[in-house]
C-alpha cells in the first residue's frame, strides 16, 4: 500500500511539468513595497534581550553557569558573554564562591 502512494506521488509530479513548481512565490496583486536604502522588511530580532527576558525567571535563586546551559541549551560561550554584559547593565548579580547569577529583582 504504501508503495502505491509513492508511486502516484512519482506519477503526479512527473505529470504536473515545469508550471507547477512548489518553490515559487504565491501568486500576487503585482504590488511592490518600495523601501529606502538599508531597510529591512521586518524589525531584527534582538536575541540578548530575549535572554534577559527570561533570565529572572531562570534565576530566581542564584544559579550556576553550568545550571544556566542546561536549563537554555546554549553555547557555554554565549552565556558567558550575555551574563558580563548583563552584570554591567545592572540586570544580574554575580556571587562567588561558588561563582553564582541571580537576577537583581529577585535577589533575597
């Protein structure tokens, strides 16, 4: 049964021909978005504050860097470099011994 299917499916798309093409863009009202120099069509996503978003929630007790990439699966490397940013700014704290971050809001 299962052959059959993949069977009609080779038999549909040789039969559909070159017009048919899935990849190509939909069909429009041939209308054109003219945009300045520079400009995107949509606002870039700004993944650092993504993570701050989420920061307190993650740290409502002072967590580990090694507790911070399991909870996120994210580069090590990446947090480190987003955790001293947002010590800098003011978003989280830093303990040692053991080297911990908790958010500022939730600090006890």
């Amino acid at each position: 049964m299962l052959g059959s299917t993949f069977e009609n499916l080779e038999s549909d798309l040789r039969h559909s021909g070159p017009d048919s093409n899935t990849c190509s863009p939909p069909a429009g009202n041939g209308a054109v978005i003219a945009m300045k120099a520079g400009e995107s069509a949509h606002t870039p996503l700004d993944f650092y504050q993504m993570f701050l978003d989420e920061l307190c929630s993650l740290t409502v007790k002072p967590v580990t860097l090694d507790e911070l990439v399991a909870m996120t699966a994210l580069h090590k490397s990446q947090i480190s470099e987003w955790l001293k940013r947002a010590v800098d700014d003011g978003h989280i704290v830093k303990f040692n011994h053991p080297v911990r971050y908790q958010c500022v809001d939730n600090k006890e």
